[in-house]
C-alpha cells in the first residue's frame, strides 16, 4: 500500500494505516474508528478470515465498501446481506484446493492427514479439500486442529502419524504453521507436506528454516513470476509488479501474495473512484475528492 500513488482517479487520497495484530475485536474497533473518525470511504483488509468475517457488522452498519486480502470465499458468499459489502482480492480457498487435489492425485497422493487451525480459515479449508479429495479419490484418514497460539501440537501430530498418510495437509496462515510441520519432521515424518497459499511469507522461512525446506503450496504469479513460462497470461503483469516492488525493498523481497493482492486493490480503486465521480458530475455537475480507507485508509 505504500507504493500506491498519492492520487486516485485524479483526486488527493489519504491512506490511514493501523494494526490489529490478527485480533479480530481489534479489526472491529479498527474500522469502527476509521469510518466514524477518520471518515474514510473504503475499507482495504483485514488479512485474516476471522478479522474480516468479524468486519461484515462494522462496514454494513456503515454502508462503507470493504476490499479483504483474504482467500476464503465465506466473507463474499453468498452475496446477500452484510456480504454485498464485502469484496475480496486472493484467489479462494475452493480454487486453491481445487489445484492442490489435482497435484496431490497426479503424483500418487492416495490417503492425506489433515490439521487446521480451529477457526474460519481451517474450517473453510476442511470442507474445500474434502470436496475435491473425493472428486480425486483421495481419502482425509485423520483430521486434527490447533490453535494460532499453541505451543506444542504433539498429540495432533502423533495421531496425523499413526494414520500413516501418504501426505499431510497443514490448513493455516503465517509463522503458526511452521510448528506443525516442525513437530512432522522431528517426528520421523517423510511423506510429503502440503500447506496452502497463506504460508507464503518471508517469516515463514525465515522461522521454518531447514524444516520448511521442500514444503508444497499453492500461490499466486507474483510469488513465482519470474519462473513462469513465456506465455503464461499473468507474467508481464507479475513481473512489472516485482520489479517496481525490488526497486523498493530489494531483491528477492517479493516473497508472499498478499503485496500483489494489495497491488491489485489500486486499480481496483482507480475505477471505483473514476465511476462514482462521473455519476457525481451527472447529477450535480461538480466531482469531490475521494478519501479511501484500508485497514488503513486507503
């Protein structure tokens, strides 16, 4: 969001930013301010599924458009009620699955143990693999959850192990997901470790270090652009993308989807703002200044 420009559709933007540390009674608080306060007329974030499905009451009650960088479709679907104000950028969780499924069946995945965290985005996870590792005949022979701030998951992972699963599915986000696989490889694990799209993170590696090594995931273009084939649809985009991020930040610092999913809120903005200021024009003849609230204010 700090390399968005400082204009949007021509109009002066400000762009508040605030942290709500993965709480999503912070989240609440947060966008509570940003729209009475700071009088912001869109929402950009939260991050987490539950922190954004959490938002729905604030941003209907104000009728104020919210852009989540979240994958799971629960915050969008179906679209009725709060959700018609709820708009999201990461590709799904069905979509993601659905790819995952597909690898895991060509390379001879016949059983999976699965653990998620015991909230939304595991919950949300479970029944989008399960949909599609019956489509692919692959059977879930045990399924566990933890928490984002366990300190250990042993007991979890002594019964993933005792189901002797060709590979094991670890269904959450960020630094939480490296314990599970941690206690996997202490453990003698060596079947194949799948985790999803929000692992995809500096920290990540960085805290998983040797025992993240060959961790299989899906992700967006921007994560691999420069790894994609010639012709591949995204990779002129993906590309322009990381070039001006590395600009900034330096090399290889384009390591995670959320920066490109961010990315793709500006545009996003751009045709908003340029729309609403062209009705505005046709009914009274005059266009305002657009001030854009994200989990800042965009």
């Amino acid at each position: 969001m700090l390399m968005w420009p400082k204009t949007i559709a021509g109009q002066d933007a400000e762009y508040i930013i605030l942290d709500n540390g993965s709480d999503p009674g912070a989240a609440v608080c947060n966008i509570r301010k940003l729209i009475t306060e700071d009088k912001v007329d869109v929402i950009v974030g939260p991050n987490i599924t539950p922190a954004a499905l959490a938002a729905l009451d604030p941003v209907s009650e104000y009728q104020t458009p919210m852009i989540t960088l979240i994958g799971s479709a629960s915050v969008v679907e179906p679209q009725e009620g709060k959700k018609v104000w709820a708009f999201k950028m990461a590709q799904t969780d069905r979509a993601m699955a659905n790819v995952m499924t597909r690898y895991m069946a060509n390379h001879g995945v016949k059983t999976v143990g699965f653990i998620g965290f015991a909230d939304s985005y595991g919950d949300s996870w479970l029944i989008e693999f399960t949909r599609f590792a019956d489509l692919r005949h692959i059977k879930i022979v045990a399924r566990e959850r933890f928490n984002r701030t366990d300190a250990s998951v042993t007991c979890q992972i002594l019964k993933l192990m005792s189901a002797k699963p060709d590979a094991v599915l670890i269904a959450g986000t960020g630094t939480p997901t490296v314990l599970p696989q941690r206690t996997l490889v202490e453990r003698g694990y060596k079947g194949a470790i799948y985790q999803t799209h929000g692992i995809a993170t500096p920290e990540f590696i960085r805290l998983g270090g040797k025992n993240v090594d060959g961790t299989l995931f899906p992700t967006q273009p921007v994560v691999v652009a420069r790894t994609l084939p010639a012709d591949h649809p995204s990779k002129k985009a993906a590309l322009a993308f990381v070039d001006a991020y590395e600009a900034k930040y330096g090399k290889g610092t384009v390591t995670q989807q959320f920066a490109g999913d961010a990315a793709g809120v500006y545009p996003r903005l751009q045709d908003a703002v340029a729309r609403a200021q062209g009705r505005e024009a046709g009914h009274a003849g005059v266009s305002r200044g657009a001030a854009l609230g994200t989990g800042a204010r965009a």
